[in-house]
C-alpha cells in the first residue's frame, strides 16, 4: 500500500505501518482521554485521562494486529502465500494469495473475526470484573470495557456479507463450496460488497445531513467497499474470461532482454536505448533469466555511479518475480501478480526465458474475448506478439 513504511514482522510476513496510523492512534486516545473516561471515571486529573487513552489507543491498535496475524497464521497453515500485513486507517489488510480450496478459503476469512470476538470479551468480563472486584482500579476497568466493544464491534462489522470485509470472504467461501463454481462465488460477493458500499454512503449522507458529523466516515468506509468490491468483480471477470488458457497462448515471444552484467552505462548505450520497452529482463553469463529491471530507474542514477554499477544491482531479482512455465494456466499465474512484481510475467521453460506476459497481452485477450473471436478460447493465440510489443 502507498504511504506505508516496514516496521518489522508479525507470524513471519513483513508488517507494514500506513502514515494514517499515527493519526488513528491520536484520535482514539483523545476520544477516549476527553469523553469515555471522564464521563465514567469522574474526578481524575487530566494527566491520567491522557496516559488512559493513549494506553487504550495503544491496545486497541495491537488488537487490529492481532486480527490481521491471525488471517495471516491462517493463510500459512493453509500453504498460502502471504506477501505482507499492513495496518491503516481503516483497520488492517493482509495481502496473500488465492486460497485453492473453499475450505481454507473459510478458514483465513473466520480467523481474524473470531480473534477480535475472542479479544472483545475477554476485555470486556476483565474489566466489568476488575469494576466490581476493585473500584480503586475504576480507570484501568474503564479501558478494557471500551477495548472489549470495541473489538465486539470489529469482529461483528467485520462479519458483514461483503467483500472485502471478512463476512464476505465467508460467503465467498460458502457458495465455493456449494457450488463448486469459484468464480461464480467469486461474483457474487463481490456484488454484495457493492449493493453493501451504496447502502453505507446512503446511510453516511443522510447522518451528516442531520447534523451526525460521524457519519462522514461511514461514507468513507462505504465508498472504500464499493472500489475494492468492483475491483474484484472486473478481477473474476477477468479470470472467467482467461479460463483454461495456457501461458504459452497468451506470452510474446521472442524477448527483448539484456546482459546482466553490463555497466548501467553499457547497458543504456547498447540494450535500452534500442528497445521499445519499459521493463527489460537480464540474462546472467549461462543466458538463464537473473531478473527484470526497469528503464526509468536506470535514468535516475547519477552519471558518474552508471560507469561501476551492475545493472543487476538496480534491477529485481528473479525470486521477486512472477515466473511461469508454457504448460501452467494463465490464471494461476496472474494470482502471483501484486503491486511489487507489476503487470509481468516472467515464462521460463527448463531455465530458459521463452516469452512475456504484459497486460497489453491480458489486454488483447480480454478483448477477443469480448468480441468471441478466434483465440478468445486460449486456441490461435500462439505466436501473438512475437516482435515483443507486448513487453511494456
């Protein structure tokens, strides 16, 4: 996610904290420090409302972590690949890849409400305990009763059939395994999300027009479902529209690359300047594929380093790359797709670089498809692009 920075690792998956963070952090501090708790835990002095509330501030957020490590524990108990946990505005996001069955598609999608359920109530009996048991220790009860429904609230917004949020990955999950139809399920929630994201930016509107400023961030998270739900809907149209086509049918082939070991300044004098591409992929000295650099960060290096670096050190390595064989299906090869790999693919057959796939390529399919022309099957694709003009 832009705007995010690496903080460490949770479960063995990078963590990532989003700038809004912070901002998140402030807010519920102060709600807590200036109105919760003066309001059930009168007569303390400021100092202790505002150590209060960042504490619970402080909880409440290592509680959302908790929600997302446990989707991520999930994801790798089930042999899912898990690129990272980012913790935002709107809670947290773990990005991984495809579940392969309904099961473990279930199983990721429960996991984190059900964490924050469990949290939720264990704050809330330790501290309506802690109330009864103790009234000297009134503000620390205060802070697990709001950090417990707050976490009930999470895990039952969370519930909601909707894509993205977690009930709508249950539901996802469900009509899998009833109908056997992935994509189909797949389709289905995603327009649940959407008929769920109009229906928040109703609900948001109509509170600011009746004076409830809070309703403005209803609206948000509303139109934040309605984007990343019609995101998934064109995504299973896409893989609907790809079924059963092999990579080989949709690659260009032959492939511009370069050498690896070539100086910047070699390799801009003799590869890139020549090509017609702005992502170039390197051979190493066995002409096997090293990686994939891109032209436009070759342009930001000073002058003066382009005459020692490596264009091998500038460039992303193979393992963070997306790499697939002729014979494997385009649509498994798309679901390793992320913001840090981009819109390629990698065709490697024994080690050797064999052709390239680019989203001029998903592009030109997605449009046979649609007229229902020769190739829009996957059959009569092979041999499309063989000048490389699909390597962009």
């Amino acid at each position: 996610m832009n705007g995010s920075v690496r903080v460490g690792r949770v479960v063995g998956v990078p963590l990532r904290m989003h700038w809004s963070v912070p901002l998140l952090v402030v807010l519920f501090a102060y709600g807590l420090g200036s109105q919760t708790l003066p309001v059930w835990t009168p007569g303390r002095s400021d100092a202790v409302y505002a150590l209060a509330g960042v504490v619970g501030a402080a909880l409440l957020m290592g509680s959302l972590l908790l929600h997302e490590a446990a989707h991520a524990a999930a994801a790798r108990r089930k042999k899912i690949s898990v690129e990272d946990v980012t913790l935002w505005a709107l809670g947290g996001m773990t990005r991984m890849g495809r579940p392969k069955t309904a099961g473990a598609a279930f199983v990721v999608a429960v996991s984190g409400p059900l964490t924050s359920l469990v949290i939720g109530g264990a704050a809330l009996g330790a501290g309506l305990g802690l109330l009864a048991v103790s009234g000297w220790a009134a503000v620390p009860a205060v802070v697990l009763v709001w950090l417990g429904w707050a976490n009930l609230f999470l895990g039952v917004f969370n519930l909601l059939p909707a894509v993205p949020l977690d009930g709508g990955r249950v539901v996802q999950a469900l009509l899998w395994w009833r109908t056997g139809d992935r994509d189909r399920a797949d389709l289905a929630a995603s327009r649940s999300g959407q008929v769920m994201g109009v229906l928040m930016v109703a609900v948001g509107w109509i509170s600011v027009l009746r004076g409830a400023p809070g309703g403005l961030w209803i609206v948000f998270v509303g139109l934040f479902i309605m984007i990343v739900a019609g995101a998934e809907r064109r995504r299973t149209a896409m893989h609907t529209a790809l079924r059963d086509i092999r990579v080989a049918d949709a690659m260009s082939s032959p492939v511009t690359t370069g050498a690896d070991w070539l100086t910047v300044r070699h390799f801009i004098d003799e590869v890139a300047v020549q090509a017609r591409h702005s992502a170039l992929p390197l051979l190493d000295f066995e002409g096997r594929p090293s990686g994939i650099v891109q032209v436009g960060r070759l342009a930001g290096i000073p002058a003066a380093r382009r005459e020692t670096l490596r264009v091998r050190e500038v460039a992303t390595p193979l393992s963070q790359c997306v790499v697939a064989a002729p014979d494997d299906l385009l649509s498994d090869a798309l679901d390793k797709l992320s913001l840090r790999t981009g819109m390629r693919v990698l065709v490697v057959d024994q080690g050797h670089l064999v052709g390239i796939i680019t989203g001029k390529d998903i592009a030109r399919l997605m449009r046979r498809h649609t007229l229902g022309g020769k190739g829009a099957d996957g059959r009569g694709t092979e041999g499309q692009g063989t000048d490389g003009q699909g390597t962009d």
